[in-house]
C-alpha cells in the first residue's frame, strides 16, 4: 500500500509505503553489522537491461538509450515510494486526511564507474550531475499534479543505502511540505513588514561579517545557517 498521510498533530504529510517498511526492517536485520557487497552492480555501465528505461542520460554521440556509452544516467526507481500511474485522489478517512501515492520516484546515476564518488568526480562531471537535476525539474514542473521535487542522496547502511555506486535520488509529491510552506510563509511576511527580501538581507549580513562564508562566487554564496539544526548544514542562496 502506497499513500501520503497527514499528521493531524503537526499538519506534516508522510509517505506511507509498507511495502519499502518491511524491506527497510529485513535490510537492516540482516545486514546492519556488515559492509553492502555488490556483485554485479545493475547502476554499472553494461548493466542498463537490469534497471528500467532511462528517462534521460548524457550520452556521447552515436549511443543508444538503455546502452553503455553514458556518464549520467535517469531512470524511475524500482522500489519508489511513489509511482506516476497512480490516479491522484485526496481524501479523507474519518477525520484523517490520505491522498494516492501518486508521484515520482527516480535514480540520477552521477557516474558509470562503481568505485568513484560524487565528491571525486571531476568538476565538468558534477556540473553535469547538477544540471541533469535542473532537467528533470524543468521537465516535471509541467506537470500540474505535481507540487514539490526533493533531491536528495544516502550512503551507507546509517541511512538504508543499498547501493554503493555513486547516485542521488528525485522525489515528486502532490504535497508541498509543511517546512517548506513556513519558509515560505516567513519571507513573505518579512518582506511585508519590511519592504526587503529575506535573502537579500541574509547574503547582505553574511557578507559583512564574513563568519560564516564557506564559499563565494559572482553568482552565488554557500553559508553556514546562522541558526544550523545539524552539523555541517550549509546553505546555497543566488545572488
């Protein structure tokens, strides 16, 4: 069963999947004190038949879809969370609020080779990585169903990673986030109080203090959150 619940508690929604519940509780039973061993890696170049069709891929010229001769490659997810074919219904149950588990759910394989890491790549390769992101957000916004894509990434049995080779994941929802929505919300009611954009504001502090720049180009600024909620946690803002 596959559907978005929504917390009456805290106005969150959840995607609720028994199906990846169960596996996530075998996965971790069985393999939670040893290192994933990959055999034949179905992301690896010459494996393509072992995944679904490609939804989009950088290709050098002359390669067909589904073959070798790719760097960064897109294809659904086999176990996804969401599927696209699922009719999108809301509704409720009682008094709790459920709509379908329509949505989209995709692997960006990042490189061909099973041993090399996003952080490894040359800079050309994740300049591709990147930009196969933005593709694929392009492409999805035309869809009026949907509402909010995520890119994220795991590695390593902490986070249930059972893939070693390097790759991000694209999730789509019919929702928007209730985190999202209160950011939002924020830097509107800031620029009505105030009459100045929010990021603007924040690039202006940061830059006069330089406390917290961990990077900077003509384009854009990466920062330390003034008010971080975990180590490490960084923010990318155009300028």
């Amino acid at each position: 069963m596959k559907e978005i619940r929504k917390d009456p508690f805290t106005g969150h929604w959840v995607v609720f999947n028994s199906a990846l519940r169960d596996k996530i509780f075998e996965f971790w039973k069985e393999r939670h004190y040893e290192s994933p061993k990959i055999e034949k890696c179905s992301f690896c170049e010459g494996n393509e038949s072992e995944t679904p069709n490609e939804t989009m891929a950088y290709r050098h010229s002359g390669t067909q879809p589904n073959k070798p001769g790719w760097w960064v490659r897109v294809f659904e997810n086999k176990g996804a969370v969401l599927q696209p074919d699922e009719d999108l219904d809301r509704h409720p149950i009682g008094m709790y609020d459920v709509t379908t588990g329509f949505g989209i759910h995709e692997i960006i394989v990042e490189t061909p080779k099973h041993q090399t890491q996003l952080e490894e790549l040359p800079f050309g390769q994740v300049r591709d990585v990147v930009w196969s992101f933005k593709e694929r957000i392009s492409a999805l916004k035309k869809d009026s169903r949907l509402k909010y894509v995520t890119i994220f990434k795991n590695f390593g049995l902490g986070t249930f990673g059972s893939m070693e080779h390097s790759h991000s994941q694209l999730l789509a929802t019919p929702i928007t986030p209730r985190k999202i929505k209160d950011e939002l919300m924020q830097s509107k009611d800031y620029y009505q109080d105030k009459e100045r954009c929010l990021f603007c504001d924040v690039i202006k502090q940061e830059t006069r203090l330089k406390e917290r720049i961990i990077f900077e180009t003509d384009h854009m600024i990466v920062i330390s959150p003034f008010a971080a909620l975990s180590p490490y946690e960084m923010l990318i803002l155009p300028k």
